[in-house]
C-alpha cells in the first residue's frame, strides 16, 4: 500500500509540477509581452544578436516552445528570414536551460522559500486590483508550485532510494540508444524538455541513478532535446515553405547536435576508455552536487551545440532549402493578412503589434485608394473606377479578418493596457473602412461629372488638389505616430487637420460666391461641395486614428 501511495504523490507531484510551469510561463508571457513585441522588433542579420534574442525570450518565459512557435509565425508572414530564425532557435535551445538551473535549487535549503511564493503569489492575485500586480502574483504562484511539485516529487521518491528492486530497475536500463529514446518519447509527450530535465534532476537528487550513473543519464537528456522539436514541428503544418524549413532547422539542429554528443559519450566511456565523460567533468566538476551536474551539462551541451553550429549557418539554411524545395509559388491575394499569423494569439502584445501593422497595410490601400479615385476626378477618367471598387472589396475583407483577430486576442486573457489598444485598433480599423468608402464616393462625382458634363470655375482644381495633399502629409505624420510611438510629431498632424478644415471652409465659402455671381452652374454644387466635405471628412477620421492611443499609457 506504501508504495501506491508514493506513485500516486509522485504523479500528484508531477503534475502540481506541470501545472505550475504552465502558470510560470503563461504569465510571464504575458509580463514581457511588450519587451518581447520590442525584442522581435529587433531581428538583426547579426548571428550573436539572434542568438542573444532567442535565448533572452526563452529565459523570460521560461519556454523555447513559446520562442521557436513565433519564430516559425514571423517567417510564415514573410517578416523573418530563415538565417535570421536559425541564429534564434539556435539561442532558445540556451534560454531554455534556466529551468534546469531553477530546479537544480531544489536540492539545497532555499527550497522553502521558493515554495512560500506560492502564498505570496496567490495573496497579490486575490487581493490586488491591478493588472500587472495579479499576473506577477500568478508568475510567483507557479514558481512556488514549481518547487512544490518537485519537493513532493523529491520525497515519494526518496522512499525508493533505499529499494534494492528499484535501484537494480533502474541501473539495469544503460542502454544508451534506449535512454536516446526514452528522452524523445517523453518530451514529446509533455512538448517540454525543462519538465524532463527537471523531473530527471528531481531523481538524481534522491539518489535514484539512471542505467547505474556515469554517461547513462546524459542520453535521457540528449533525447529530450530532440524530443523539443515536436511542438515545432506540429506548429509548422500547413505553413509557407520557410516555415517548414525554420522548423526542419530547429530539429536538424538538435538531432545533429544530439547525435555529436552521443558518439562522443559512447567513445568516452568505462567500456571503451575505462572512464565515464561525465565521472570525469561534471561530476568532478561539482562534487557533492548532483542536481547542478545535470543542469550544467544541459546547459553545456546547448552553448557547444551553438558555437559549432553558429559559423555554419548559411550551411544548414542551404541544407534545409534543398531538403524543403521550393513549390510553384502561390500568389497571395491582396486581402490576404500579411504580417499576422495565428501563432501569435498566444502572446497577444506580439499579436496586437502585428495587428497594429496589418491595419496601417489596410490604411495604406485606403488612402492609394483616394489618391486614385480623386485623380481620376480631376483627370476626368472613368478607366481606374473599376480598380477602385476592387481595391475596397479587399479593404473589406482585411476589416473583417483584423475585426476577428482583435476579438479572439480579447478573449484570450489580457491587461487592461491591451483591452485598451484592442479597442483602439477597433475604432482605427472603422475609420480606415469609411476612408475607403470615401474614395468610393469619389467614383460617383467622377461619373456624375462626366455624364452631365459638368464644368468647373478655373483654378479650382489646383485648389482641391492641394487639400488632398495635406492629406497624404497628415497621413504620413498619423502612420509615424501610431506605428513608431512618435507622438512629438502629433501638433503637427493636428495642425494639418485645422487647415483641411478651413480649407474646407473657405473652399465652400467661394463656391457660393460665385454662383452667387452667376460664375458657376447651379447643377455642379451638390457634386462640389459634396466632394470638398468627404475630403475633410477623411481629415477627420486621420484626426481620430492619431488620437486613438492617448489614453494608452
């Protein structure tokens, strides 16, 4: 009965593990969400700066599966280049080792204090009203757990140490292409090498020595690197080509690296050398210490992998390429999202920043959009009418699939700071929809001008055309506001408004002038004054975008 009562606690223990690793690194997600969107942003041709963003991302959320998933969105979306995610993959495998450090800690006295956070962290969750305070409280929560987990796990196995039939099980698996496997099963089955690596640390500690001790553990930790590569691998299906490389990177990656270290310990080992690789480093290294032997060799065996394999980046790019043909390309519709990927749902601020991106692509094709309608006003051309309708159904279409996305990031959880931004994005993408059913507008004076013949005064032209123009300089100052923060330059956004305004004004103004003087047709007013207020109109919704995120701090 003992010994069903230690295997139910241990897998008790294994799961108050899991379940706190999730809330660790869920929440820390959501932390660096907004220092995570700015290090993305940061993507360099620079091998050593790639690696430093990947392993600094991993650190923080304490997942390379988190990392290596929106790596293969950044690619997909055609803002990543492969050599770029290689260098970042390549710094995940590092970031991921933090956890086997952290857990390491479970083997000396400061456990407890690591497991008291977990009433801390559940106290500032329940009692603060702030965002920020709760996932922070939630981050130390899992922490806590985390440790708890493993001192539980610790305990239910330190009844075995002392059985000989368990120990003898477990000495007598040493077989190192078994050990391989075990580590590969086994993560893919939790998509986590740092739980694997943990739990195996949680055994050690208690004396329980995989295949006898020596080289035979390290397998089991080899094999849970390769077995990282499925979360990868399944986030991939159905992605472009460079997606599906990026993901045959990361497992050539570590296969390879894997493979290099498993010839090396079968070379250097009792049998062949008289010595185990590992009796003679490590375990020398850090005697008396046998949690931290672990975790430093994960962490050795990553930093190897990526100096070796760094200088030959290029290499493994070409390797992938040729392994992952490139197919008949597809041509992307118009209204397909570029910068989005559905990856991204699971770090809203990334999500929201990439959003933020597709909304100005939309904007961009409004205002093109009203640049050809009006021209073809002036110019008198009904041959581009048609383009412009096209160009609107694509507007349409990208509304709605950031309309979607906005909901679904919503609905995922996030601060009140997002909320706000989420909502922002809401109004922006209404306003850019009303600018783009301006230029349509557009369309029907041009024919009503060409179909009634109408005329209008000398000069006046010149006029509209430099109203339109402080548009696309107001426009120019909004895209610098909202997509680089610039938010120095907004006076001058606003002044532009005020001048739309009373060009506006005065524009109407002289209209009824002469028509009052008899110098303009009656029939041309509706058509003029009509066209005159939609262009201040799309002044005003330009106005309303650049003012979207002042209440965002």
């Amino acid at each position: 009965m003992e010994h069903v009562v230690n295997v139910i606690m241990m897998l008790a223990a294994c799961g108050a593990f899991l379940v706190g690793f999730k809330f660790l690194s869920d929440n820390m997600e959501k932390l660096a969400g907004n220092s995570l969107k700015k290090l993305f942003n940061k993507t360099s041709d620079k091998k050593l700066v790639g690696v430093g963003i990947g392993a600094l991302a991993t650190a923080v959320v304490q997942s390379s599966g988190v990392t290596s998933v929106m790596v293969i969105g950044f690619v997909n979306a055609g803002i990543m280049s492969l050599k770029q995610a290689a260098t970042m993959i390549m710094g995940a495998n590092i970031g991921t080792t933090i956890t086997a450090q952290l857990a390491a800690f479970s083997s000396f006295d400061i456990a407890p204090f690591f497991i008291a956070l977990l009433f801390i962290g559940v106290m500032m969750e329940m009692l603060s009203k702030n965002d920020k305070v709760r996932c922070i409280g939630l981050a130390l929560a899992g922490l806590g757990l985390v440790f708890f987990g493993l001192e539980i796990m610790s305990d239910s196995m330190s009844g075995y140490k002392d059985n000989a039939a368990v120990t003898q099980f477990l000495s007598s698996i040493s077989n190192p292409f078994l050990l391989l496997l075990f580590g590969i099963v086994f993560t893919a089955l939790l998509q986590s090498s740092s739980a694997v690596t943990t739990i195996i640390i949680a055994m050690v500690g208690q004396g329980l020595m995989i295949g006898g001790g020596g080289n035979a553990v390290l397998f089991i930790i080899l094999g849970s690197n390769i077995g990282s590569c499925v979360t990868a691998l399944i986030s991939s299906i159905g992605t472009s080509v460079n997606a599906r490389r990026t993901s045959m990177i990361h497992l050539l990656f570590n296969v390879t690296g894997a493979v290099l270290f498993s010839v090396l310990l079968l070379i250097w080992s009792k049998p062949v050398v008289g010595a185990d690789f590992f009796d003679v480093t490590f375990a020398k290294w850090f005697e008396g210490a046998p949690t931290t032997q672990i975790a430093m060799f994960h962490t050795f065996f990553n930093v190897v992998c990526t100096l070796l394999f760094l200088p030959f980046t290029d290499v493994l790019v070409k390797g992938v390429t040729l392994l992952i043909p490139e197919k008949a390309p597809i041509k992307k519709e118009e209204w397909e999202l570029v910068y989005m990927d559905k990856r991204f749902l699971n770090t809203p601020p990334v999500a929201l920043e990439q959003l933020k991106k597709e909304t100005f692509r939309m904007a961009d094709m409004s205002m093109e959009n009203v640049s050809v309608a009006f021209r073809a006003f002036i110019d008198r051309d009904e041959s581009t009418l048609t383009q412009v309708d096209d160009t609107n159904e694509n507007v349409a279409k990208i509304s709605e699939q950031i309309s979607d996305y906005l909901v679904r990031v919503s609905a995922s959880g996030i601060s009140f700071r997002d909320e706000k931004l989420v909502s922002a994005l809401h109004n922006n993408v209404g306003d850019v929809a009303r600018i783009a059913e301006l230029a349509d507008n557009f369309t029907k004076y041009t024919k009503r001008e060409i179909k009634e013949n109408l005329t209008f005064s000398e000069g006046i032209n010149a006029k509209l055309e430099i109203m339109q123009g402080c548009l696309q300089k107001q426009y120019t100052l909004v895209k610098k506001i909202i997509l680089e923060g610039d938010r120095s330059v907004l006076p001058a956004s606003d002044a532009l408004e005020d001048e739309i305004d009373t060009m506006r004004k005065d524009l109407v103004a002289e209209h009824i002038v002469r028509l009052s003087q008899g110098k303009c047709r009656p029939e041309n007013n509706t058509v003029f004054i009509n066209l005159v207020c939609n262009l201040e109109r799309i002044g005003d919704h330009l106005n309303f975008i650049a003012h979207s995120v002042d209440d965002i701090a």
